[in-house]
C-alpha cells in the first residue's frame, strides 16, 4: 500500500508535487498550532514578540485581534501595578571607602538566544542624563560620548517615533538633567514612569509625579518602564514577564551603590534578543535591589571608551536618541542644555526627512531592477497540401519592460504642540507614609522655571519609541504607543 502510494506521488509532474508538500505542511503546522496546547502558547508568545514592535497590529494573525487586545490590556495593567510601590532610599548603603580606579567595568554575557553588554558603574554619582545638542533632531551615543568626553554610556528614555524613522527629537514621558526639568508632557501632579537617580546616587524606579521626583532631590531622570525588581523583590513570578524576546536595555542598583546596565542584543541571527525574566535573573544573580528597564528595540546600544560596543538592530546603524545616560570622570563639570526650551512645536520626523532613509529610495530609483526578457513560444502551421512542404510559421522576438522603484508620497509632517508651562515646586511635606517621601531632600529645587510641555503627537496609536514597547495610558489621556 504504502509503496504503491509512493510511485504514484513519484509519478506527478514537479510543480504537483510541490503543491501538495506545501499544503500537507500547512495542514500539519496548522493543526498543530490551532489544535494543541504547545501550539497555543507558541502563537500567544510570537504575538508578544509582535506586540512590543512598530507592528503591534500584525499581532492578530497569531491570536486574533480580540486576544490580541486582551494581551495589550493584561501587559499594560502588569506595568501599572508594578509600578505602584514606592522605593526604600535606606535601602541602598553606599561603600564610601572604594577605591576609585575603576569608573567602570564591561563584561560579555550571553544567553541561549542572546549576546550582551553588562557594564558596572562603581559610583552613580559619575552618571548624567545628557540631550541632543542641537534642537530639531536627536544625537547618536557615539557623538554624545565624544562630544562631552565621556567614559561610557547608553541609551535613555522613549521618544514618538513615526514608521520606526523618527528623528529622536520628541521624547516621551520627562527628562531630568542636573535637577533640571528639560521636557515633560504631563503636568508637575500627574504620575510618570520614571527611572533617574537621586543627588546622591540612589536609583529611582516606579511612577513618580514630578513634584514627587523633586521632593526625593531627583537631579537626573528619563521616562520608561517596565520596573522589574521593587525594594528586593522580583516583580514577574510566573512566566516570562509577556513582552517575547527583543533587544533590551536595562538598569539596576545593588545595595552597595553600584549600578549595573545590561544591553542586550537583538533581532539579528547572532542574537534573537532577551525576556524580561531573563534580564530581571540576571539582575537577581548580581544581587540588584531595584531594577528596571530603558527603551529597548533598535535603541538599545552601549558605548564604552569611544566605541559602540554593541550591535543596534536598526539597518541604519545607530538611532538618533532624545536622551541618554552617560559615566564622567568629572560629571560636576558637564553642562546640559535645554534644546526644547521655547520651542513652539517639535517635530518627530519620519520617513519624509530621514537621511539614510531617503538616500536608499534615490538608489533604487537610480538603480531599478533590470527586467528579464522572456520569449514566446513559436507557434507553426501545418502544410497545406503534400505538394507543398512549406513550414509558415512566426515568432515574436523577446520582450521586456523596466521596472522601476516606485517613489513613496512623502507624509505631512506629524507635530506636537508645546504650550509654555510653569515648572512645579514642591510642596511642603505632607507625610505620606511612603519610605522616601514626605520630606524635602537636599537640592530639590523651589523655584519655578518655564519648560516645554508638548502635547501628545496627532496619532497615539503611532510609533513609540523605538520598536521596543507598548506604550501604557496616562491618567489623563489615552493610550499611546511607543515602539523598537
């Protein structure tokens, strides 16, 4: 039976039979992935990974739209509740009688589907939020680093980032420098997802207002999420923390002071990219008591010594970035300039203005591909009589046509219009009950500065930063969407 089933599959031409492995590998694969357990949690994980891309939408071939919404929801109400609990600054004893060296230190790690960067940093207070040097577009590490002269650093807070080719120049969330308010665009008494750092050193993770943030003595912060150790405590028990494997970028304070920032490698066939579990264990294993993470996706790099050590996943290479946190030798000596201060309106840009994107369309518009010409079969008559032995036939000599790019329609420039807003001062204590709080730290400012609140950009649906995550719902607005 079996043999005789064999011959007549051998006895079908090459494209039948082509036809018909197809569909039995269809018809395999789909009972597999619709039909059995192991099958429904490999679709639910590959939507993960879709969800914390530009392409969130495409998540529904996986699960459907309905589901997929329902998993956007459950991942954006696990972000909210873990970022609830507020710090214990107690926590964290800093070694005054270390030696200083070393400012950093940079090990390889890697993981059964990924490859890394972990950089220590000895003292915090060597760490700086630095910005784009000029307004209009964001500025890439490398040029941060060799511009400020420092020892290391690596990428920061989310930006709106439209169709993944956004100019890093309209961040997401606030941006703290030298216990300035650069950027915010929520008012000073609305909760932001915050990770910065204190006067003192001490890392902040969690959602913070502003005059929250001002009242601990927080000088240098950025905005993203999502907190994955609290106080100590692991923040994902179960599973896999639900965000499927993307390049990541980390950071994390030990009880001794020392931070830890942990970039992983992404999307690429040397590295597919990291879990949230897998960067939060290897958090716990350095014995890291607060932890969280930075944008992620094509964003995520890490240069040290003038070099970008690891590989961003953009075809572009390095991303033009609103922000980032950078290691000085001398980090009292740096000064931060607000590029958003008076700014009217900030454009995020996109695919009509970026460079290496619009140098790529003009070479495939000079370079279009060379069409292969096919001919056509002759066609031949047959011979009228037996007298006449004449072949009239015609053939049509080979056709062929150019095929060339077709230019995309420039898109109407997205914008965010800022209106002038009065910064926050804190507020005299009120006793909150919550450790770290309640009480005026050193260095909070009290006075009030004008600074740039943007309003959400014109699609909240679109682009959150850089590929990396979804973007959760404010209090007062709706959801918008980051992503790398």
């Amino acid at each position: 039976m079996g043999s005789s089933i064999l011959e007549h599959f051998r006895s079908y031409s090459w494209l039948k039979r082509t036809f018909l492995v197809i569909a039995v590998c269809t018809f395999l694969s789909s009972s597999f992935l619709f039909l059995t357990p192991p099958g429904k949690y490999l679709r639910e994980y590959l939507a993960k990974t879709v969800i914390t891309t530009q392409h969130r939408d495409w998540a529904w071939i996986f699960v459907g739209a309905e589901r997929r919404d329902q998993m956007v929801l459950e991942m954006q109400n696990l972000t909210e509740i873990n970022s609830v609990e507020k710090q214990d600054l107690r926590a964290v004893q800093f070694n005054k009688n270390r030696s200083r060296e070393g400012l950093v230190k940079v090990e390889d790690i890697s993981g059964q589907f990924w490859k890394g960067k972990k950089m220590y940093v000895y003292d915090p207070r060597t760490i700086r939020v630095v910005v784009p040097a000029k307004q209009g577009e964001g500025e890439r590490i490398t040029s941060m680093v060799e511009r400020t002269g420092a020892a290391a650093g690596v990428n920061g807070g989310g930006f709106n980032d439209p169709d993944g080719l956004g100019n890093g120049f309209a961040p997401i969330g606030a941006i703290m420098s030298g216990g300035e308010i650069l950027y915010t665009d929520q008012e000073g008494s609305v909760p932001q997802h915050i990770v910065g750092f204190t006067k003192e050193g001490t890392l902040i993770i969690g959602k913070y207002t502003i005059d929250e943030l001002l009242k601990l003595g927080v000088t240098d912060a950025v905005s993203f999420y999502p907190r994955v150790i609290a106080n100590g405590k692991p923040l994902i028990t179960s599973g896999d923390g639900g965000w499927g494997r993307a390049p990541r970028t980390a950071v994390g304070q030990k009880a001794d002071g020392t931070v830890i920032f942990i970039v992983i490698d992404g999307r690429q066939a040397h590295s597919v990219g990291a879990t949230l579990k897998e960067v939060q264990d290897l958090f716990l294993a350095d014995g890291v008591i607060n932890a969280g993470f930075l944008d992620g996706g094509a964003s995520s790099e890490m240069v040290y010594n003038d070099e970008l050590i690891t590989k961003p996943s953009s075809r572009y290479g390095e991303r033009r970035l609103p922000s980032a946190f950078l290691v000085f030798d001398h980090p009292d000596q740096v000064k931060v300039k607000n590029v958003w201060e008076g700014l009217k309106t900030i454009d995020p840009g996109g695919a009509y203005d970026h460079p290496e994107f619009l140098k790529e369309q003009a070479e495939r518009k000079a370079n279009p591909p060379k069409a292969t010409a096919t001919p056509k079969a002759t066609t031949s008559t047959k011979p009228e009589s037996s007298s006449e032995a004449v072949k009239n036939g015609t053939s049509n000599p080979p056709s062929g046509s150019d095929n060339g790019a077709v230019k995309p329609s420039p898109s109407a420039k997205p914008e965010t219009s800022p209106t002038t807003s009065t910064k926050p001062s804190p507020s005299p204590s009120t006793g909150t009950g919550n450790a770290g709080t309640g009480s005026s730290s050193p260095g909070a400012s009290t006075s009030s500065k004008p600074s740039p609140t943007p309003t959400p950009s014109t699609n909240p649906n679109q682009g959150q930063t850089n590929n990396g995550n979804p973007v959760l719902p404010s209090p007062t607005a709706a959801p918008t969407t980051k992503t790398e």
